[in-house]
C-alpha cells in the first residue's frame, strides 16, 4: 500500500485552496466544501478542519486567496500601464475576468446569500491594499486618494455586477455582451486624463 506524501502545513493549504478555487470555478461555490476539497486533494476531512476549522473558514480563505491573486494580476498590469506597456482596459479586463471567470463574483454572492459577510473582509482589505499600492503618493493628498477611491470602487461595483447578471442585462436592452467593460474603461481613462491635467 502506498503511503500520501506528508506536506507541510502551507503546502497542504495551498493544495487545498487551489482545490477549492478549481471546484469554483468547474462547480460554482455551492460545490466548495470540505468533503469535496478534501476528496480532489486526496486528504481527509479531519485534515481540512485542522487548517481552516469549518467550511466557512475554508470559503473565507478561499476568498482572500482569489483577493491577493486577482490583485496581484491587476497591481502587475497597472504598472505596466504607467511605464506605457499596457492600457486602462487591460486593467479593466483583469478586474471583471476575476469576478467573472475566476468565481470571485459568484463566491461572493454565495458568501452573502449564506449570511458569511464577514468572509468578504479579505477581499476589501486587499482592495484596500491594491488602492494603496496603485497610488503611494496620492493618499498624501486627499482629492487624489478620494480619486482613487471612486474608480475603485466603480470599477470593483461594475464587475461584480456585470459577473452576476450582466450578460442577461446587456442582452435585454440589446447592447453588446463587453458594454459594461466599454464603460468602466471610458470610466477609467476619464479618470487619468483629468488625473494627468491636474
């Protein structure tokens, strides 16, 4: 009989939440619980308990793990942005790839559907990160930190709108399925020529 490979406590975290992000995305977030994650993994439930103490704990991590990878894509191409290697909709699509193809949209309407608002604390405290990250100099001064703030928030509102029922919305009022993205990005190139005036 062959023996698992033991792994250290972050590696099996990790494997755990990539796991859950995999069942996230093939299942939706109905589908992120112990048991399955533990049973893709090869691992126990006894063992997921031990590193996140209940499914909600798991959908918790699981949500400030997509926050800090969606973040650390959207921080990469910002700054590309600014050395002028890409545009404000590459920004813009990352953002609504994350709440839409990456779960992070429907992982947060479940977490709310299922009175686990407070799972979303990591995704806003990583927003908040990201914010501070994209605009160091301007929290110094408090119309550009508020600048940032809106598009921020616009942008973060815009997404995860248009992940949950934007494809249905557009179809209705017979607009193209990338509207939305179309006007977050007028949004966001408004926001930087007004930005680069002042």
């Amino acid at each position: 009989m062959a023996s698992r490979k033991r792994l250290t406590p972050e590696e099996s975290r990790s494997s755990a939440l990539a796991a859950a992000r995999a069942l996230l995305i093939e299942a939706g977030p109905q589908s992120v619980t112990l048991k399955a994650v533990a049973g893709r993994i090869g691992r126990t439930h006894a063992n997921l308990l031990h590193h996140f103490g209940s499914a909600s704990g798991l959908q918790k991590a699981l949500a400030e793990h997509l926050a800090r990878s969606v973040c650390e894509t959207i921080i990469e191409a910002v700054r590309a942005s600014r050395a002028g290697l890409g545009q404000p909709r590459e920004v813009v699509d990352l953002a609504f790839d994350a709440f839409d193809r990456e779960g992070a949209g429907a992982l947060t309407s479940w977490m709310l559907l299922t009175g686990n608002e407070d799972a979303l604390d990591p995704i806003i405290a990583v927003i908040h990160e990201l914010v501070d990250e994209l605009a160091p100099g301007e929290a110094d001064h408090v119309s550009g930190a508020q600048t940032i703030h809106r598009d921020t928030l616009s942008l973060v509102l815009m997404a995860l709108g248009d992940a949950l029922i934007g494809g249905a919305l557009a179809k209705s009022l017979g607009l193209p399925r990338d509207a939305a993205r179309d006007r977050a990005t007028a949004m966001l190139e408004a926001s930087l020529a007004l930005h680069e005036k002042g």
